[in-house]
C-alpha cells in the first residue's frame, strides 16, 4: 500500500510543470479548432537562415455552416488567385476564386490548419510577455504516416513539430507556429518513390542536397468582436 501511494506522488510530481494549465490550454486550443475567427497566415521557406519565398494569406471562417473567405496580401512568387471563398458541409466543398479579375468555380478538400484532429500532448516550453500580455508558449508534435497515404511499404513516417501561444489571462489561442521542413522532405522521398521507381535508399540520397530547406507556417489568431460575415460574389 505504501509502494503504490509513494508511486502515485512521484507520477503526480512528474506532471507538475503541465498538470496546473494543462486544461487551460487544450480546451482553448479546442475552442479554435471548433469555433469562428479571423486569422493572417504567413508560409516562409527557408534555406538554412535565408529566407527564399514567403506567401502571406488573410480570411476568416465560419465553421457551421462552413464558409471561409481567403484573400492573398502578399507573395513573393506568382499566383493566379488573389480571393477565394469556400462554402460545404462535407469532405469537398465548393469553391469561387477570383483568377486574372474573372470569377471561376471549381471543387476541392476542404483544408483544416496544422493539428486539426491529432492527438496532441502539450509541454509548456516558455513564457513571454508581448504587448502587457503574459503569453505561455507550449510545444507539440505528431506523426504523418507518409508511407500510408502512398501506398509504399517502405516505412516512411514525418514529424511535425509546433508551438502553440496562449494567452493566460483571456484563456485564447492567439498563435499557432509548425514546422513542415521533415514532412516535406519525406513527402519528396515518396513522390521519388512512386513516380519514378528508385529505392528508398536512392531517394534518401537524392534529398541531402534539399539539407537546409525548412518550411514555417505561422497562424496568427484574431478573435471577432461581432459576428463574422462573410458574403459570398
């Protein structure tokens, strides 16, 4: 009796650094995945500490029913879309964009940001203080079976690393950071793979000379003060 209460104070004392804002930070980071907001995301490639491209996006969503309205702020490459409004309730949905100042239709998966759906374990990594407010920045990860969603037998699998910023005292989500670099890389592994027939081997080989290229994706989350509309052309 002894041994098992004496082991639950050493497993209780273990969690004693996450256990006190655990809650805290899963039930705002459930909120966002299921509520309304606005946002500003910004997809920077990187080699090494260069930046190569970056793509600035800003819009808002409606979870139920779903609408999202995507409006393109900045781009360091080309692209044909400057808007886009999605409308659905299931798998795909219906999309209007705006394409060289002509409106088109067309049809596509319905996104969700990086997380979405995943069991995520959270560890409070820092603190920070921006704009008078106390920020506490928690990490997560989880794993892309990329092999799986190929079809290969080869065991590939990708690590997607991110950090979550929460502010404490309004208990909301106000940034979300992840790292794509390791799920990139193993994605071109695949597409070797299984467009061309090389080895894995083969393939491990050829990406040492992508070494240094990472992906950023930063959320920025921005609560509405009113309703969210969004009026769709």
């Amino acid at each position: 009796m002894h041994f098992i209460i004496i082991l639950s104070a050493i497993l209780m004392c273990a969690g004693c650094r996450t256990a006190s804002q655990k809650g805290g930070i899963e039930k705002a980071v459930s909120d966002f995945f299921e509520g309304d907001y606005e946002y500003r995301q910004t997809d920077v490639y990187f080699h090494r500490d260069t930046e190569l491209s970056s793509t600035v996006v800003e819009g808002k969503i409606i979870q139920s029913p779903y609408k999202e309205y995507r409006k393109l702020v900045e781009s360091s490459e080309q692209s044909l879309w400057d808007e886009m409004y999605l409308i659905g309730n299931g798998k795909v949905v219906d999309v209007k964009m705006n394409l060289n100042n002509e409106w088109q239709e067309t049809k596509m998966n319905r996104e969700y940001p990086y997380g979405y759906d995943e069991n995520l374990q959270f560890v409070l990594d820092r603190e920070e203080v921006s704009d008078h407010r106390k920020i506490e920045v928690y990490t997560a990860e989880y794993t892309v079976d990329v092999s799986k969603n190929f079809r290969l037998k080869e065991d590939l699998k990708a690590t997607v690393k991110q950090e979550y910023f929460w502010e404490k005292d309004s208990n909301t989500l106000i940034q979300v950071e992840t790292d794509l670099t390791d799920l990139n890389q193993k994605l071109f592994i695949a597409n070797l793979i299984s467009a061309n027939g090389v080895s894995l081997n083969d393939a491990q080989s050829r990406i040492e000379d992508e070494t240094g290229l990472s992906e950023i994706v930063k959320l920025e989350i921005w609560k509405s003060n009113g309703e969210i509309l969004i009026e769709i052309p």
